[in-house]
C-alpha cells in the first residue's frame, strides 16, 4: 500500500500537472482567447449581472424604494396574470402566432436553400443569393412603413389592386382576421433568405462523391435530393428545430407595436406587447416583470422537452 504521506504527493504532483498544461494551453491559445473576451463580457454585464432584477417579479417594486426595499408580495403578479380578463387572449395569440410562424417559416429557407443548391449557372445563383439577404438588413421600421404604404386602400399597390377586385375600399391592417397572415408572411419575405444561408453551409459539407455514386447508379436529381441531400443536412435541421422550438413564445413586440391598434387587439395583442403597454407605459414593472418571467420559463421548458424528444427519437440533440 501507498503510504499517506506518498498519496498526497502523487495528489500534489496530479494538481501541478494539470496547472502546468493548462498554463501551456492558455499561452498557446492566447490569441483566440482575446477574440473571446469581448463577447464573454458582454454575456456577462449584460446578460447575466442583471438577471438578479427578476426579483422584482416577487415583490411590489417602487423606484423610491429599491429592489430589496420594496414590499415582498410572493406570486401575486403571476396569479392577477392568469386571473385577468386578457389572459387567455394573450397565450392563444402568442401561441398562434409563433405556431403558423414555424410551420410555415421554417420550410421555406430550407426548400430556398435546396433550390438554390440546385442552381447550375454560378453567377445567377450568386446574384438571387445575394438579393434574397437584402431584406434581412432592412430595419424594422421601415418594414412597417412599406407594409402599411403597400396595403393602403387609397394609394398602396397592394390595397388598390385588392379594391379594383372587389369594387370596394379594403384597409386589411384594420381587419383583425388578416393580421396574423400580414405578420407571419412579411417575417417570411424579410428573414428566408439569410436563414437559408445555415442550410448552405450545410449542403457544401456532403460528400461529391455521395452524388457520383448515385448518378452512376442511375439516380436522377429528385432520388438525389431524397436520399443524399435532405439525410445529409437533417441534423442540421433538427437543431434547428430544436432551437425554434426554445423561443417559441418570445414573439418581438417592436413589429406588432408599429402595426397594431386597438381595433385589432383581438388577433394582435400578445404577450410582450401587453408587458410593454402595462409594464413600461404604465410603470408597473412587477407585473411586467412577473409576465416576462412565466414566458421565460415556458420557453426553456419546451426547449427542454422538444430536444428530450429529439434525443431519443433520432439521436440528435442540443445537449
């Protein structure tokens, strides 16, 4: 047997070696270690230093007092929440809203991405390529200004041609039932291409050789489609998935505030608008704080889940 004595030795000369190789490994990689620290530091000040507000959720929050010396009121805010007339008609536009936002939205920058890899002429599939980001980099301001000029019923190209059709005055940004197809669609044209760019990526990573042997074996360019490229890149689109899945609830309230109006609130309010109007327009930060707090929750819940689901059913997962 090892004396005591020798034990702690070898445990001192174990803990020196890893201190000497990590020190080795941290001047190796100094560089990159450099490049990561302005991002880290962000996380860190902005992102998780203030978490500890969320407290506030809890009690009943006065400027004048502070966080710590305002009154402690448990899960209030969340009970007048789920108690308050708007409720249910905050979770069902939410949830439908970012439900036909992913059904429809996550399919067309992969079915963009296939067809675009399909393309033979290499300056073409450059220049659509390139059009199709320009969107993405349009500000959210002037995405609305366009959506309301184009859908006025008087001069918007849109809102006139649908009033020549019909022989009469249409203002769809005033019918809540075409709210939803407004937003969801304009989302779509704005954010497809540059979240094709991912699947892209992907795509160039299989093998030539897999299509080589296919063709040889008498596979057309729909069999090589089916069985080469989509199992290629289906890991991909998993995580993906995965990922959507995790901010399903987090539907942005700048868009919708620059839409919306009252005549509308049926189909428009969600959740984070209705926070900014009580939480920030009418100071009640706990309960807007509470709000926002439940769809965290809920949205590291069903990443939870759905990447659980994802694990067992094919293997693939975030974690």
């Amino acid at each position: 047997m090892i004396p005591e004595n020798g034990t702690t030795a070898l445990h001192r000369a174990g803990a020196a070696g890893r201190w000497t190789r990590f020190r080795k490994n941290v001047i190796k990689s100094k560089y990159l270690l450099l490049l990561l620290l302005p991002g880290t530091a962000y996380l860190i000040i902005f992102q998780y230093i203030p978490m500890y507000g969320v407290v506030i959720a809890f009690k009943d929050f006065s400027p004048g007092l502070g966080i710590w010396g305002s009154e402690w009121v448990g899960f209030h805010w969340f009970s007048e929440f789920f108690n308050s007339y708007y409720a249910y008609r905050l979770l069902r536009n939410t949830v439908l809203i970012s439900v036909y936002g992913l059904l429809w939205g996550f399919p067309i920058p992969l079915i963009f991405a296939l067809l675009l890899n399909e393309l033979r002429n290499g300056f073409f599939k450059r220049a659509v390529q390139t059009v199709s980001y320009f969107p993405h980099f349009i500000s959210t301001v002037i995405i609305t200004g366009l959506i309301v000029n184009f859908l006025s019923p008087h001069d918007g190209l849109i809102g006139v041609l649908l009033s020549k059709i019909t022989g009469e005055s249409i203002s769809l940004l005033v019918d809540p039932s075409w709210f939803r197809t407004i937003y969801i669609s304009s989302g779509i044209w704005q954010s497809f291409g540059w979240s094709s760019i991912i699947y892209l990526a992907a795509l160039s990573a299989i093998d030539p050789q897999l299509f080589d042997a296919a063709k040889i074996d008498g596979a057309g360019r729909w069999k090589q489609m089916l069985h080469i490229t989509l199992p290629g890149i289906m890991p991909t689109v998993v995580i993906l998935l995965i990922l959507n899945m995790g901010s399903l609830l987090s539907v942005g309230a700048e868009k919708i505030i620059l839409l919306y109006s009252p005549a509308i609130y049926e189909t428009s309010d969600v959740i984070s608008t209705y926070v900014y109007r009580r939480g920030l327009l009418g100071a009640d930060y706990s309960f807007g704080a509470a709000v926002g707090l439940f769809n965290s929750i809920a949205n590291f819940l069903l990443l939870i889940i759905v990447n659980s689901i994802s694990k067992k059913v094919n293997q693939t997962s975030l974690w």
